[in-house]
C-alpha cells in the first residue's frame, strides 16, 4: 500500500517537472539571446603571425574584430537599401573611426597556428554615439517608408536674365535642371524619394499664385497635395559666374501644413563662366553642404508618434496542459490587434505568469482579450487586490 502510494506520488512530481521543463526551459533559452540585445555583436577577427610576433597578430585580430562588428550592426541598423545609399559616407566618415562608437569588447575565444591568430569577440556599440555619428554625417535614421519629396526649386541666372522654373507653365513638360538633377541625386541617396515631376503632369487650372516663381508655403504645399508628396522643398538656386552659387531653401509639411526647416548656404566658385561643367559642380557643393543639415529636421518631422507600449503582467489559471497554453498565447498574438509579444516567466501549481506587450492601455487589453468573438476558451477575468490580472481559462463544453 505503502510502494504504491510512493510510486503514484513519484510520478506526479516528476510529471510536474517535466511539466516544469517544457515551460520554462525554451523561454528562458530565449531570454538569453534577447539580453544580448541589437547593439551586441559576435564577430571573428583574424590577424596574421609574422616573424613570430604573436602580440601583433592579436592586436590585428581585436582591430579587424572592432571593426567588423560596426559593420555588421550599420547593416542591421541601416539596411540594405541604406548601406547602398550612404556607402561612401559609411566607409569615408563613419567606419573609420569605429572605436569612438564601440563601448566595450570582450574576448571571449582565442586559437592560434602557425601562421594565424584567431579570436572571437563580443562587440557592444555605444547606440547613442552612434546615432550622433550618423546623423552629423547626414545619413537617413529613419523608420517607416522612405519620405516623398516635391521639389520646387528655381534655377536663376542673373546674368543671363534666365529664370527656370518649371511650375509658371507645368503642362509644357519642361526637362530636369542642373539644380533638380542635382538634388534629386543628393536627397535619392541618402534614402529620400524625390518625386519626379516628369512621369505625373498635373493638368487643369491652379489657384493664383501657384505659377509664381516665389511659391509662399501656402502654394508649394498645394503642389504637395497634387503630387502626394510628404514633405515639398521650395525656394531658389542662384548661379553668378565667376562668384559662385547662393541657395536658398525651405521645407514644408503637406499633411500638417507646416514650415519645417528654412536655410541659405553659399559656394563661392570663381570659375570660368563658360566652363558648365565646373558650375554645375558648384551647384552639386552648395546642395550636398545644405543637405546635411536639413535631412535631420525633415526625418524628425515626419516620424511617426512613439507608440505607448505597456507591459502587463497576467496570471492564466486553469491551465491543464501545455497545448492548452500555446491556444491561448497563439490566440493572444495572431488575434489581438497591438499585442507586440507574449512571453511566459513562472509556473505556480495550475497557474501560470505571463508578460505582454501591448499598444495601448490595460482596459483596451482585457476587453479585447475577453470578448474576442475567436477566443478558444471561455475566460473569466478578475482584478486582485494588488491590481494583478488574473484570467481563468475554462474549456469550451
């Protein structure tokens, strides 16, 4: 009487701990991958022995290491497209001088030949650092599709008493000017679209002062409207042979209807006059200086609100199995609608913990989570007293 009682109670408690194992053991697996974090990179660096000089290969080893590990998080961080974009800038301006963004770096394996030195090494960018890098260097830090830009900038020459500007007669198709090809190159490659004017020709009549060539931000933003722009940039670009070029910008926000960033840059260039190549060259200068500092303000205005995301900590009970569990958080993730990530953290008897990551607030969650016409199980829910949820999940009869 007494084995069998022993032998049933046995093996309820190692039912219970494999229970216990199957719960907890991927997750907190898991857990050690996420603490890494994004901006922690492993890496293999590799440094050449000669002449037996072990400690040389080694340092050759943790600076190909550090280096290698900037650049596999630029490209997590900027992504294919970004890389592509801003490649001269990266290998220029940011690479470079890797070690300023990099905070700390741990040695975590070393093996050595005959010829080789070899070491694997954990790698953690200073974030902050780097973002500041990137953003003087004018790159793109920029979430969601790239921004669409109108730009509706003249190109004056006083000497010739030429003012081109191709929105005083849309309908006549007029083609690209030196100064829109050269902005469409520097804004298309630090991750902007620019809009090109030429495969949409708006028709019709416009309200006075759409024609002008000195567009107030009231009109340049109706151009916006007509060509579904995010962001339109206006204003002019005034070449004087034999001094130079004097640009001057401001930028509009077609949704808000808002100034966003005026500025005015100079390229003094006294070149031959009759030398185009070289003036254009100028122009390119006087886009690429202005550039720099307008893409942060642009890219600041037109992110998207940061989302309110809470963590709300839920007690399921009634849990018999894990099947039953992986209903519920499979349910939980694919159904409801803000629910960014939903991670088990403790088992107590028939009750489990759990972690959600949710887009909005605890009321939202529970009415969403309870009344949700796919819910695989009847719920019951209750506060506590310290305001823990608790929801009690009931099989569907």
């Amino acid at each position: 009487m007494h084995t069998h009682l022993f032998k049933t109670r046995l093996g309820s408690i190692l039912l219970a701990m494999a229970i216990f194992l199957i719960f907890m053991c991927p997750p907190s697996m898991a857990q050690t991958d996420k603490k890494r974090g994004q901006n922690e990179i492993l890496v293999i660096g590799t440094g050449i022995i000669k002449g037996r000089n072990v400690a040389k290969a080694k340092e050759t080893a943790i600076s190909q290491a550090l280096i290698l590990g900037v650049e596999d998080y630029l490209t997590k961080r900027l992504g294919e497209l970004g890389m592509i974009n801003n490649f001269p800038r990266l290998i220029n301006n940011v690479i470079p001088g890797a070690k300023e963004e990099i905070e700390n770096f741990n040695i975590l394996a070393e093996e050595q030949t005959d010829t080789l030195y070899k070491i694997l090494v954990r790698v953690k960018i200073n974030e902050n650092v780097m973002e500041q890098k990137l953003r003087e260097t004018g790159l793109i830090l920029m979430k969601g599709p790239p921004i669409k830009i109108l730009f509706l900038v003249s190109q004056v020459e006083p000497e010739k008493e030429e003012n081109a500007y191709w929105w005083g007669d849309p309908e006549s198709v007029s083609g690209l000017t030196a100064t829109e090809l050269a902005l469409h190159r520097v804004f298309q490659e630090r991750g902007l679209r620019p809009i090109n004017r030429l495969l949409n020709v708006p028709e019709g009549d416009f309200s006075p002062g759409m024609s002008d060539l000195n567009l107030s931000d009231e009109n340049a933003i109706q151009w916006g409207v007509i060509f579904a722009a995010d962001v339109v940039i206006h204003g002019r670009c005034e070449i004087f042979a034999g001094f130079g070029v004097i640009l001057r910008l401001s930028v509009v926000d077609v949704k808000k209807g808002l100034l966003i960033y005026q500025d005015t840059e100079i390229e003094r260039d006294e070149a031959d006059p009759d030398n185009r190549e070289q003036i254009i060259e100028s122009v390119e200068k006087v886009i690429g200086k202005i550039a720099i500092r307008m893409i942060p303000p642009i890219i600041k205005a037109m992110e998207p609100p940061e989302e309110n995301i809470q963590q709300l900590e839920i007690s399921l009970k009634g849990l018999k199995n894990f099947q039953q569990f992986r209903a519920y958080r499979d349910f939980l993730k694919k159904e409801i609608e803000g629910v960014k990530s939903v991670r088990q953290t403790r088992i107590r008897g028939d009750a489990m913990s759990i972690s959600v990551e949710f887009t909005g607030d605890k009321e939202q969650f529970l009415d969403r989570a309870t009344t949700h016409e796919n819910l695989p199980f009847e719920v019951e829910l209750k506060i506590n007293e310290d305001g823990e949820i608790v929801i009690k999940i009931q099989e569907i009869s």
